[in-house]
C-alpha cells in the first residue's frame, strides 16, 4: 500500500536535519590539522603532462600498422579497400576485413588508452 505524496508545504521529519546541513555548508569552517593536509599534499607525485599520455596510444597505433605490414595483412587489407571503393562491391569478404580491421585496431587502442 503506497502512501500518498504529502503537501509541499507540510513540515517533514527531517527538516532539522536539512537545515542544519544547510547551515554547515554555508560556514567558512576549518578544522585545524597542524598542516597535515598540506604534508600529505606534497607528498604526492606530480601530475603527468599530456604529451606523456599520448605516447603509449601512439605507440600502439604505430605497432598496429607495422605488425599489419610486416606480415602481410596490409597487403590484403589495401586490396579489399581498393575493390570496396573501385568496384563498389560489398561483399562479405570486404565486410569481414573491415570489421577485424576496426575490432583489432579498436581493442588495442582501448587498452593503451586505459593505460593512460
């Protein structure tokens, strides 16, 4: 049995606890810690530029299209394109070469990029 909505404008239970909720995020309070947070702070390490969190994608990228080239996928890959955009055929041999192309390239730069 669900019980109905009540007015908006009748006093809940909890009032006493929102208003003072509000009361505390509107003072400036501090609570003292003898610069133990400004130690904890500096012991941190330092954030990582963005240039260095492009070099593992990239780098995954780049073996991607050399491991393609070295063993002879590219070869294939560039002739099923190249009959894809010169024939306009779409077949399930164009079909299957794209998508292990975007699965495989897809994967690995995933996991580079969780490794940021």
């Amino acid at each position: 049995m669900k019980t109905p909505p009540l007015p908006p404008d009748t006093p809940r239970e909890d009032d006493w606890l929102d208003t003072l909720l509000q009361r505390d995020a509107q003072s400036d309070a501090h609570i003292a810690d003898a610069g133990f947070s400004d130690r904890v702070m500096a012991q941190l390490p330092a954030r990582r530029s963005r240039a260095v969190a492009w070099v593992l994608p990239l780098a995954t990228v780049l073996g991607c299209l050399l491991a393609l080239h070295s063993l002879g996928g590219a070869e294939y890959v560039f002739n099923a394109v190249a009959a894809l955009v010169t024939d306009g055929e779409f077949g399930p041999r164009q079909l299957s070469t794209l998508v292990t192309v975007a699965v495989f390239y897809a994967v690995a730069l995933g996991g580079a990029w969780g490794e940021r």
